[in-house]
C-alpha cells in the first residue's frame, strides 16, 4: 500500500504528471500506429484475394460453364455432319472436355474453403466423363445407322442442361459471392484508424495547452512534431484509402461488372446454338428445341446489348461486332428453317453446321470470337485497376508504424525537456 501511495503522491506533482503525459500520448501514437497498420494490411490482403484468387475463380467457373455449353454445342454439330465432321470441330469438343476439367482441378484445390463449392466440383467431376460417354455412344450408333444415336445426343444433352450446367452455373454463383465479399473487404472504410487518430489528435491538442499555460512557452518543438507526424499518418491513410477505393470501382466498373453481362451473353449465345443444332437432330419429333431457341434468341440479343452498355472503351467495338454477326446468324437461322419446314433437310442441315460462307455455323463462330475478344480486354482492365487498388495501401502500413515510432520520440522529447526543468 505504501508503494501505491507514493505513486499516487508522485502523480500529483507537476513532474508526475508530466510522466502520466508521457506515457499517456506514446501509447496512444503506438496503438494508433498498430491499428493503422493492421486495418491497413487487412486491406491490402482483401484486395490482393480480389486480385489473385477470388476474381480468377469466379472467372474460371464462368469458363467450366462455357467450356461445358461448347463442348454439348460442339458434340451436336459434330452428329449432324457425321462422317464429314471436321478434325477441327471434334478436336474443340475435345479440348471443351479438357479445359473444363482442368478448370475442375484447379477449382478443387483452390475452394477449399468452401464445403458446398467442393461438393458441386466433385458432383462435376464423376458426372462429366458419364456426359462424354454418352455423346461417344451416340456417335458409335449413328456411325453403324441405327437410330438410337440421335436419343442417345438427346439424353447426353439433357443430362448436361439439367444437371451439369445448373452445377457449373451455381459454382458460378458461389465464387461471384466470395468475389464481392473480398470486393468488400478491400474497400472497409477504417474507421477505428480514424477514430483513434481524432482522440491523439485531441490530446496532443489539450497537452500541448496544458503546457502553455503553465510555461507561458507557445511552442513544444516536440510535441509539435508528433502532431505532424500524426496529421501527416491520417493524411497519408485518408489518400491511400480514396485512391484504392477509386481504383477498386475501377476494376468493378470497368472488368467485374462488364465480364459478368459478357458471360451472360456467351453463354445465351451457346444456348441458342445448342438448341439450333438439336432442333435438326430431333428431325421434327419434337417442337421443344425451335422454342428453345427462339427464347434464348431474345435473350441473347438482351444481354448483348446489357453487355455493350457496360463495356468499356476497349471492348465495345468487339461486342459491336458480336451484334452484327449475331444478327446475320438469325437471318440464317431463319432462312434454314424455312427449308426445313418445306422438307428440304438437307439444305436445312448445310445452312446451319455447313462451312459455306453463308453457313450458321459462320456467323456463330464470329459471334463467338468476338465475345472472345472483349472477355481479355476486360480482363486486362480488371487487372490493372484491382492491382491498382491493391498496391495504393501497400505502403501505408510501413509508414504508419515509421511515423507512430517518430510521433512518440517527439513526445517523449517534448515533455522530457519540460521535465529537465524540475532537476
């Protein structure tokens, strides 16, 4: 207790509270400094997982889904045109198969945080080979002529609209929300960090008048400079802060947003073309997939035009193109169909997967190409920007914690020079 007492005693002198000032504004700067650092870098790491994992991911589960529309696409032109099937259209189902799962793998070693996300990649992987040999045993059958081929396609392509699509569209979903949580992460206001740096501010503010009227002395040349070097903190955190923020809506504005309304139309786009293809297979036994079409038709020409309209610069003149040739497609869609309805299959066939320059199959891959085509400048526009965004805090973390150690060696100066004076 006598201890106690001749602290308590201590602190009442001019001295002792000196020394509680001393103590009172260093551990305030340092924690100031810590917490700037540690809201900073949680930051920074936010906008480095929109960067390197949550973006990229969200994009490759775009890419499984339209890797697996191409691939029933692909596999349906191929049955239409039989033994004159190009080389080159089976090897684009063939690679279709192959980027999907590869895509699959590198998602199941980077979800593995998510147990619903690992769930629908397994689901994926045991269901996409049960696909594929499906589509290899309708080939078999139509190669020896018998007409279990074509329901074989059809059951292969159901199974693939009803079961892998809706998987591979809500993978999709999934990485898209993890993409905007880290979205929101990246851009967290720190409010503590300002919060706290207002409170030193406020007690330098009130010791540095305390001081005056005691000392009559105007300036503390210490404590002046741990002011500055907390104004000087906020200052450098508040512009790091809006310029990351800026760059961040950028890379939203300009990448993640017009990519999602791009994938959307690339992959109506394959839906429609799916659905042209399996309209000739069906050879009028059914009316669902000329109705299929005629749906994602008017979808298509939707989300091409939401897609333009979110484009940037760089990228709408490709999906400009997209437009035109989609346009010439339907003509040609339509044109087909009329010989279709008037019994020439034949003619019907050649216009939509033959390689006439006139063909369907012309104006779909034109159509594709261009979408292609504006995907990587938005993509380069995304990676710019959120690098951008990250890099913008990737300093300040190191100066918070410099200038915290400078503020409180101010302080210390400052007051101990008052206190030399009682010796």
């Amino acid at each position: 207790m006598r201890r106690r007492d001749r602290w308590r005693a201590a602190a009442r002198t001019a001295p002792g509270r000196l020394r509680l000032a001393a103590l009172g504004l260093s551990v305030l700067v340092l924690g100031l400094g810590a917490l700037t650092g540690w809201q900073v870098t949680d930051r920074t790491g936010a906008a480095d997982q929109v960067v390197t994992h949550s973006q990229p991911l969200s994009q490759n589960a775009a890419e499984i889904y339209r890797s697996l529309a191409d691939a029933d696409t692909t596999a349906a032109a191929g049955f239409l045109l039989a033994g004159n099937e190009p080389a080159a259209l089976r090897q684009r189902y063939q690679n279709d198969l192959s980027t999907a799962t590869q895509l699959l793998t590198q998602a199941a070693a980077q979800s593995t945080g998510s147990a619903k996300a690992q769930s629908l990649v397994s689901q994926l992987n045991q269901q996409l080979p049960v696909y594929a040999g499906l589509v290899e045993t309708a080939r078999a059958d139509d190669r020896q002529g018998l007409p279990l081929g074509a329901a074989y396609l059809r059951y292969a392509s159901t199974s693939m609209q009803q079961q892998l699509l809706p998987q591979a569209q809500a993978l999709s979903q999934l990485e898209l929300a993890r993409l905007d949580s880290d979205y929101g992460d990246a851009r967290a206001t720190p409010w503590a960090a300002y919060g706290l740096g207002v409170v030193v501010l406020a007690a330098l503010v009130w010791v540095q008048l305390r001081l005056f009227r005691r000392t009559n002395r105007v300036f503390n040349p210490g404590l002046l400079g741990t002011t500055g070097a907390v104004l000087v903190l906020l200052a450098w955190l508040g512009a790091a802060v809006l310029a990351g923020d800026s760059s961040l809506q950028q890379s939203i504005d300009r990448g993640a947003a017009p990519l999602k309304a791009l994938n959307v139309a690339r992959i109506d786009t394959l839906k429609a073309r799916t659905a042209e293809n399996l309209n000739l297979v069906a050879r009028g036994s059914t009316t669902t997939y000329a109705q299929q079409w005629t749906d994602d038709e008017t979808s298509d020409a939707s989300a091409l035009s939401q897609a333009l309209k979110l484009a940037p610069a760089g990228a709408a003149g490709h999906i400009t193109d997209a437009q035109g040739s989609f346009k010439a497609w339907n003509d040609q869609h339509n044109a087909a169909g009329a010989k279709n309805d008037g019994g020439d299959y034949q003619g019907a066939l050649d216009d939509t997967v033959g390689s006439g320059a006139n063909s369907a199959a012309k104006s779909f891959d034109s159509t594709d190409q261009s979408l292609a085509a504006a995907v990587k400048v938005e993509q380069a526009d995304f990676l710019s920007a959120a690098r951008d965004g990250r890099d913008a805090t990737g300093t300040v973390a190191a100066a918070a914690g410099l200038l915290a150690l400078l503020g409180t060696a101010g302080a210390l100066t400052g007051i101990g020079r008052r206190l030399a004076e009682y010796r």
